[in-house]
C-alpha cells in the first residue's frame, strides 16, 4: 500500500500517491488550489460533466478513484489523475495560478523519477519540509524515525496476509488506543485537526510512545509469527499496551500528561511551544 503524501502549493495542501510508478493527485485539492472555491466537490462535478460533454472522454477514462487519507484519518476512494491528465484538467479552469501550478506540477512529477533512482533523495526533501514548516531537527529526526518504525511494521503485515487498507486502519486505531487512550480520529478530534496528518501535529513525546508501540508491535508479531488479521490484532493491543504502560508510569514520575492537545500551527508562539515540547 503506498501512503498518502501531502504536496504544498502557496499553502494548498494537495494529497498524492503512488499509483503505477508515478505521481497521482487529489483532483479535489487540485481545484481548491487554483480556484480557492469552498465547494471543490461540487466545481469538480460540473466540471466533470462539461469535459465529457464538450468530447474529452480520454480525459474521464485516466481518472481513477485510489484511497487516499480523508480529514477523519481514514482512506477514502477520490477522484485521482496522473500528471498528464491533471494538465489537460488544469487547462479548463480559468485561474491566474494555472501557469505557476503547471511548474510546479512538473517539478513534483519530475522528483519522483528521481527518487525512484535514488531513494535517499525523498528522505530529503522530507526533511527540508518539516525544516521549512518551522519544526526543530530534534523533532524532525524522532518524525523520520517514526516513519522508518511504521514502515518496517506494515512490511510485517503485509508479509503476513494483512489486508491493506480497513485492516491497517483497525490494527493501527488498537495501537492507538492502548498506547494513549484514543484512537486516532478521537486524538485527532481533541488536537481540532481536520485533514493534517496527526504525527505532524505530535510533541516530541507523543512521537517517541508512538514509536515505542509500533516498534513493540513488530517485535511480538515476528517472535509470535502472527498470522492473518486475528492474530495480528492481538499482537497490536499488546504491543500497544507497552508503550501505554511506559506513558502511565512517565506520567505518575512526572505529574504530566503524554496526550496533548497541543498541534502544530502556523504562528511563532505556537511554533515556539512545539519546540520547547509544551
């Protein structure tokens, strides 16, 4: 399963992923981004219809519904179009961003034909984003190695007859839940984040429990050879349930709570609060 991306435009957020070796875009976000419309689902419809109905049906037959991440955490079918497909869209919107969008379209296409050759290179550019955002390296650093530990558990569960999409979903919500207490639409709910990804709104320690629970995980089910959903489940509730025994005694040494209603968000004094793990 390939993940869901998020790329920025001019502080658009558009969503993205890997589908046949290339790029495919959120369609939806593409128009929110060129025509700041607040009703990008319903512009796209028309839109839809008028492309079809003015002949452009090659254009109707390369889109495809992949799942990406909704605002709520869970994967959802959108309307998704590769780069080429995404310039033919883009040239029936009347929009002053058009020709800035198609650079910069070009540009996203193109790093992932490098990345393919050389794989260190999305590392990077990930890093030089959280860096751009205004997170601190200490944070960066526990971020990418949280995405290592994340990756290395799918892998176990792909290799265990783990269906990839609702089955992931449940398995990392039974993680969530034992390790702080909340699944991740309930955390999500309480940072009042809507379609940001919840690890890029995490403290430092929220990030490390997160860790701890995936990475234990991981080991219980390669020392148990869990196989298929059932077995899985158990594995990540008890894996889980580590890393919330290792936040409930922090937080009885400590008197503070892990779970933080604290995100990240675009001003300096909330930037300065991250940094300092407020």
């Amino acid at each position: 399963m390939e993940t869901t991306k998020i790329a920025v435009f001019r502080g658009k957020e558009v969503r993205k992923t890997i589908h046949n070796k290339q790029w495919w875009f959120s369609i939806i976000d593409i128009i929110e981004a060129l025509t700041g419309n607040e009703r990008p689902r319903k512009y796209w419809s028309d839109l839809k219809k008028k492309l079809i109905k003015e002949g452009y049906d090659e254009v109707s037959e390369k889109i495809g519904q992949l799942k990406l991440q909704a605002p709520d955490g869970k994967l959802r079918l959108t309307d998704c179009a590769d780069t080429e497909t995404v310039f033919r869209i883009i040239q029936t919107i009347p929009s002053p961003r058009a020709e800035p969008f198609k650079r910069w379209l070009a540009r996203v296409g193109y790093e992932r034909i490098q990345e393919i050759e050389d794989p260190e290179l999305a590392t990077k550019r990930t890093r030089a984003l959280y860096k751009a955002k205004g997170y601190s390296d200490g944070w960066i650093e526990k971020r990418m190695r949280g995405i290592a530990v994340r990756e290395e558990l799918t892998d176990e569960w792909k290799k265990r007859d783990v269906k990839e999409d609702s089955e992931y979903a449940i398995l990392t919500a039974e993680i969530s839940k034992a390790a702080f207490g909340l699944t991740p639409s309930q955390y999500k709910r309480l940072k009042k984040l809507k379609r940001e990804n919840l690890r890029d709104h995490m403290t430092d320690l929220e990030l490390i429990f997160s860790m701890l629970g995936e990475a234990a995980t991981t080991e219980i089910t390669r020392n148990r050879d869990a196989q298929g959903f059932r077995e899985s489940k158990l594995a990540a509730v008890e894996g889980g349930g580590v890393a919330g025994k290792a936040r409930k005694d922090l937080e009885s040494k400590t008197g503070k709570r892990v779970v933080s209603k604290q995100n990240y968000l675009q001003t300096p004094q909330d930037r300065k609060l991250l940094k300092e793990g407020r």
